[in-house]
C-alpha cells in the first residue's frame, strides 16, 4: 500500500498528540472490513471527528473536509509520486495556522508491492536454477553406464540435492587415486565381505588386519541416483 497524498491535520507546535493516544481513537473506530475501494478516506474521517469530540483537534466541519480532501485527491493523481508523497493542508484549517515554518514528522511502513516481490523471487530463483545446473554437470561422470529409464527428472534430483548442497566435498588425494576403479570381487578378495550385500559384514579376523569394518557398495539398479564422481552428493534409495 502506498499513500500518494497526506493530509496536514495539527501543527506539531500546537503539542503533540501520542502514540498512545491515536492508537486509543482509532481502535474505538470501527475498521472497514478491507474488500471495497475507498474505504480508506471515510474511516480516517470517522477517526478525527472521534479526536474532535476528544478535544484533540478542533474539528469545523468533517464533511466538508472530506469532500474538499477529495476534490484536491482527484487533481492530484496526474502529480502523485509513490516515493514523494503531496501535502495536503485544508482550505479550513483544523487548528490555529502559525507563521512559522516547521518540519513535520511521519511515522510509516513502505510495504512493497507483490508484483514487485515475485519478480524479484523470481529472478533469485533462475540465478539459482542456472547456477545448480551448472554444478550438476560436474557431478556428473560419462564413464559410469547406468539404465537411464530409472533415473529421475535432472528436476527431481536438483530439488532433493539443493537442501544439503551440490558441491563436491574436497578430497585430499591425488585424481589418479580417486578415479581407480575396482572390482567387487577384487574389494572382498582383499578385505573380506560377501559380494551381494550392500554393507558386507566383516569378519573379525580381517579387521584385525586391516581395521576396516564400514564398506558400503550401493548398487544402481536400486540407487540410480547415487554419486558417480568422488565427493558428490547423491541419493541413495531403501526401504523403511
């Protein structure tokens, strides 16, 4: 909401009237129920006839104030400026007029528009849609051959992934040693384990001479999302 023409009420060198004050005038008025045109104007006008009778503001003629409010509204549209709202001081002044010059103060809450909003969400969201795109083709490897039609949408896997980041978590080993390969067979030859489990059980007496006792061996026939490339991130599928 924003508000293109304010409406000079009291001079603040006549006293100042409270927070405290206004809050209590304006909550005895009854508020419009929001879902007509111009509510605005004659609830405003119910609020300083309320200060009127209260003795805060020497109210004339509140009609009158608001159909002159009014006219000077409708020949100021061509003029209106959100940033820079217009003045409005009433042909019959509420309080007595000074000579003096004086610097007026008020309090108010910009509240953006929702086109404004969404556009600006909207252009976060391709900046961060462009730049996940671009990691995920790092994660990906065109050595690893997997059964295309059970993978998921890059979509799907884009929106899983984000939450907990789609960088590579750094290595500390040289690539020639991260890129070997090794088979199943050779892996449970050297370090014990069956060669149909996922998280082979170990046997004691090869971890007491290795001291590895926590491979895991996700398969993509059951995870076709998995990490292919040292350090990604991945999804891995099961049950319960």
């Amino acid at each position: 909401m924003f508000c293109t023409t304010l409406l000079k009420l009291r001079d603040i060198a006549d006293g100042v009237i409270t927070a405290e004050d206004l809050r209590a005038a304006a909550e005895s008025v009854e508020v419009p129920q929001n879902d007509e045109f111009g509510e605005c104007l004659p609830w405003v006008l119910r609020l300083v006839e309320k200060l009127g009778h209260e003795g805060r503001l020497n109210v004339r003629d509140v009609d009158a104030l608001g159909k002159e409010f009014e006219e000077f509204a409708e020949g100021n549209k061509a003029f209106a400026r959100r940033t820079e709202p217009t003045l409005f001081t009433p042909s019959m002044p509420l309080e007595p007029s000074v000579t003096s010059r004086q610097r007026y103060f008020m309090a108010a809450v910009n509240v953006p528009h929702v086109e404004s909003v969404l556009r600006k969400w909207t252009k976060a969201a391709a900046k961060r849609h462009e730049y996940s795109e671009g990691l995920l083709k790092h994660l990906n490897n065109p050595k690893v051959v997997k059964n295309e039609n059970l993978s998921l949408s890059l979509d799907t896997v884009r929106a899983l992934l984000e939450p907990i980041g789609l960088d590579l978590f750094p290595i500390p080993i040289d690539k020639d040693v991260t890129d070997a390969t090794f088979s199943r067979e050779f892996l449970s030859h050297l370090y014990g384990g069956n060669l149909r489990a996922t998280n082979p059980a170990i046997a004691p007496k090869r971890v007491a001479e290795h001291g590895l006792d926590d491979f895991m061996y996700p398969n993509f026939e059951y995870s076709p999302q998995m990490p292919v490339v040292p350090g990604a991130p991945g999804l891995w599928y099961t049950v319960g």
